[in-house]
C-alpha cells in the first residue's frame, strides 16, 4: 500500500532501535534518509538492504514532488533522520504536508525524541511545555528570548555545544541568574551527563567543562 512512514531512529545507544522500526524498513521500497552515509552505517548494523535516497534541508524544497509522484505511483517510503523522530527540529514537515493535501497516508511510528528524556529527568515540571528547537543564530534571538522571558511553561531547546555558554548567558540576562536550568548532553550514549542548577551554577559548570555532543536545554518557566 502507498504510505509514507517517519520511522524514528536512535539518538546515540543503536539498543533503542524498535523491532517495528526494522521490519518498516526492510519493507518499504525506499528510505529517504537525511545524510545516506550516516544511516548507511544503520542500514548496515540492522541488516537492511532497502534502496536508499537523500533529503535534507537544503534539498527538501526541490525534492518532495517527486516523492509524491513516487508515493502516488503505488510505492510505500519511509523516512528517518540521522538521529531522533524526523520532523522533529528534521526534515519531515513539508513532505508530510505535502502527502496529506494529496490524501496520501501518513503513519509516524514511536521512538527516540531526545527532549523527551532530557524533559523528564530535569525535575522541571514536565505537565505542561512548549518546544522552541533550536534559538535564532542572530537576527530574532533577542525578540525571542524577551517573548520566552514570560513563559510559565518549561521551556525545551535544542543547543550546540559551541553556543551553549552563550544561550546560557543569554538566560541569566532575560530570565535571571536564579532561573533553574537543566543540561542534558549526549544523552543515551556512554558519556551521558546532565546538569541541574539555576542558571548561573550550571553556566560555571560548563565554563569549567567545556560542552561536547548534542545538547537539551530544560529552562523552567516564569513562576
């Protein structure tokens, strides 16, 4: 049956891997995958022989009309990122709207996310929060940090660690120095670590242990 399947992937520990998410994979006649050479080395481990095409970000626009001629000429595709659910701060969304104005089957399968652990071992209220991704480099951060500066609810970034001091510094000058904070990094992998603190405790922390691998950044909301 023509469908598109986002079939998530791990973050770090390829354990995470789901049973369902293989046998997907295996079945469908082609895998659209972010980067080919970072999830040919997961089509290998698993053992699965499925054609492989690319689509990223910087070729999504140009690219998703073909899928959907594929997809519409009766062939089932999944779709994975190199890490995590697709969509998901990952190509995905504009292939998914692409196939529901075109009433064509969507099925997201369940699995890796990183905000999630990252949201539920912060000891941050976790009830209600809002994802923001990745912050503006520059032109909108400022704006954005005032706006957040009013959220009551958990806040959810994604941050690299070569930004991390500055999106906590930028923390303590928009949410105050007290704000609490939790770090989480490398998260399933064999160095993972998470920090908790305000603010300022956690930003010395990293200061004096310079951040490597991908980063979750758990801001408590405005009280």
């Amino acid at each position: 049956m023509s469908k598109l399947y986002l079939v998530p992937t791990p973050i770090g520990n390829l354990e995470d891997m789901t049973f369902r998410a293989i046998k997907v994979l295996k079945e469908v006649d082609l895998i659209l995958a972010e980067d080919t050479r970072t999830s040919g080395k997961l089509l290998k481990h698993f053992e699965i022989n499925t054609q492989m095409h690319s689509h990223h970000m910087h070729n999504e626009h140009k690219t998703v009309e073909g899928i959907i001629s594929k997809l519409q000429s009766g062939l089932s595709i999944a779709l994975i990122s190199d890490a995590g659910t697709p969509a998901i701060s990952d190509p995905g969304f504009l292939l998914t709207r692409a196939c529901v104005a075109n009433d064509i089957a969507v099925e997201c399968l369940p699995g890796a996310t990183a905000f999630v652990p990252a949201l539920v071992n912060s000891g941050l209220p976790n009830d209600k929060f809002v994802f923001e991704g990745f912050l503006p480099v520059k032109k909108g951060r400022q704006t954005r940090f005032k706006l957040l500066a009013e959220e009551t609810r958990t806040i959810i970034f994604y941050e690299s660690p070569h930004k991390l001091l500055k999106t906590l510094n930028n923390i303590m000058e928009y949410f105050g120095a007290d704000r609490q904070v939790s770090v989480s990094r490398e998260l399933s992998k064999l160095h993972e670590e998470t920090v908790r603190g305000t603010a300022a405790e956690v930003l010395k922390h990293f200061e004096n242990k310079p951040p490597k691998g991908e980063i979750v950044l758990i801001v408590a909301g405005k009280k």
